[in-house]
C-alpha cells in the first residue's frame, strides 16, 4: 500500500451534521466532499441509486486483508456492474496513520486496481463524524431512496487474517443482493470491526 502524503484537499460540507449516530431506517446524512480529482460530489447526487460508503485507511492491516487479497475490488465491480456508486472515505487526519492526498489516492486505487466510483478526502473528519465512523473498513449502505439501510463490518470475521474471508458471511455482498431482490436488509447493523478512524485532536 502507498504511504499516506502529508496535503490535503479541501473539504465542502452542505450544511453541518448531526452528531448523532446515523440511524437504521431514517433519511442518510447528506454530505457535499472532494474527491482525489479534485471534483465534488454530494450524496444527494446519487438519488435514485444505491451507493456503498467504505471508510477506507491503506495503512491499516484489517483494509490490507481486504485489498491484497483482492476482496475490496471484487466487491467493487459487482456493485459497479449493477449500477452501485461504490464511495471509498478517507477520513484520517493530516500527520496521522491513512492520510492521504488526491495524488496519493489516485496512485493508491491504480495501484491496488480499486474500482469505486470516487475516493473522497475527508480530512478533517466532519462526514465520518456525521456517520458515527469508528473503523477501517466499516460500511454503510444507502438505498436508491436515500434510506441507511446497512451500517457495521464488512463481514463477521473480525480478523486481518486473509484466509478468513473465504468462509466470513460478508454482510455488503449480502445487503446488496437482497435490495436487488427487492427485499429488506435482513442484518441491517452489525459491529464493524478494524482500525479505528485517526481523526483530527
């Protein structure tokens, strides 16, 4: 993985978000961010489809499990093969374990042949606070009527361990099948597991 740059690209927010945790059911918090080409992007934007937001720190080994083996970008493609707006976050703060800049990010997804549909610089932590992100990796799911619909670990291996994942239930792949469906989420919150998000102070 491409070690974090110390610069940082400017966040835009819409307005300022609730503190408190986003909830199951409710409308998801609207954000406005920058990504890695220096374009914005806004989760009201995405109306209408569902997107997938991963909070994402190359420098730490439970997101290493999932992008050296390839997993991440397995998931990626499906979801973009469906029409899915796969968001990867970067919350970590300057001078912190998983900063990165817009270069950075740009030679991080060639690199690791990543497929989301933008890598988002959230430097100074105001979205991934408004989300309540603790972890790296931790997922949300965000229906096409802009509902949270999943929120927690990527899958129910709790491990860096790679040899893992063949026999973890991954909870994203399985929330997105069954929106697909037309079902509802059947596990909608689970404890994400991780790194924790190296925000500002």
């Amino acid at each position: 993985m491409i070690r974090a740059a110390s610069a940082f690209v400017a966040l835009s927010l819409l307005s300022a978000p609730a503190l408190a945790d986003p909830v199951i059911g409710a409308p998801a918090q609207n954000f406005a961010l920058t990504d890695s080409n220096g374009r914005n992007h806004r989760l009201s934007d995405y109306k209408g489809k569902t997107v997938v937001l991963e909070w994402n720190n190359p420098g730490c080994p439970f997101v290493q499990k999932h992008y050296s083996s390839g997993n991440m970008q397995k998931l990626q493609a499906a979801a973009r093969a469906d029409g899915i707006v796969w968001l990867t976050i970067n919350s970590g703060a300057p001078g912190k374990q998983g900063h990165i800049d817009g270069a950075g990010a740009n030679a991080l997804v060639k690199e690791g042949k990543a497929n989301p549909a933008a890598y988002l610089l959230d430097p100074k932590g105001v979205v991934g606070k408004a989300y309540a992100a603790t972890t790296t990796p931790e997922m949300f799911i965000v229906d096409p009527a802009g509902t949270l619909v999943y929120k927690g670990g990527i899958d129910d291996k709790p491990t860096a361990n790679v040899g893992d994942i063949a026999s973890a239930r991954n909870h994203v792949t399985v929330a997105l099948a069954e929106l697909k469906a037309g079902k509802p989420v059947s596990v909608a919150e689970t404890r994400s597991y991780g790194c924790s998000v190296k925000y500002p102070g």
